[in-house]
C-alpha cells in the first residue's frame, strides 16, 4: 500500500456505496427484508474491512514522519479529533435519515458523490506530489 494509490481504496469504498443505496430503495425492499440485508451486509463489511486498513496505514505512516518527540502529542491530538468528530458525523446522518425517512437511500448517493470526488481529488494530490 502506498499513499499516491490511497485513492483505489477511496473509490472502492464509493462505489460499494451504490449498492448500498439500492439495497434500501424502495424498489429492492418490496423484494423482502433479506434480500436487502444481504446485499446491504455484502457492502458494509468491505467498506468496514478496508477503513480499518485505511487507518492503520494512515496511522504508520503519521507515526513514520513525526519526530519520537512529539510522537504522543501528535498521536494524542489525531486520536482526540478522530474520536470527537465521530458523533458529529453520527449526528448528521441521523438528521439527513430523518430529513429524508421516506428517501433514505439519498443521503447514501449524496456520501458517495462526496467519497467519489474525495478520491479523485486524492488522486490528483499525490500525483503530483510524486512529481515534485
């Protein structure tokens, strides 16, 4: 794994969100409750699988590049803002399901366009930062 190809992981990740937002359509529910489970459950555990890996990587690399002295503040700061902004997120997406109860899958077409553009914009970043 190498950052100028972070960018396959962050699309990866986007596009299971296609499924995932079928998978709760209104189309795909009035096929049963498990079809839609499943196919839901077969695009949550790789997008879970591959921000673990995401993480870790991201993580060693961070480690790598700071000083041993400033190691802990460092690594103290990024797991306190990490950890603060989760429930923000968690926060926001409520609100968007509830906004949008009888469209739920919008929100999930909306996060894929973002994580979509996100990699295209890492894709470009790296490229050329490898140049320089």
């Amino acid at each position: 794994m190498k950052m100028n190809t972070l960018y396959r992981w962050l699309m990866l990740i986007s596009i299971l969100m296609i499924p995932m937002a079928i998978s709760i359509s209104p189309l795909m529910l009035r096929l049963g409750y498990y079809p839609s489970f499943i196919l839901l459950f077969i695009c949550v555990i790789p997008i879970a699988m591959s921000m673990t890996i995401i993480t870790i990587f991201v993580l060693t690399i961070v480690q790598k590049q700071t000083p041993n002295e400033l190691l802990g503040k460092v690594m103290a700061t990024v797991t306190a803002v990490s950890q603060c902004v989760a429930p923000v997120g968690q926060i926001m997406h409520g609100k968007l399901f509830e906004i949008f109860s009888s469209t739920v899958y919008i929100p999930i077409v909306c996060m894929f366009i973002i994580m979509l553009l996100i990699s295209i914009l890492a894709k470009y970043l790296y490229k050329n930062e490898s140049k320089a």
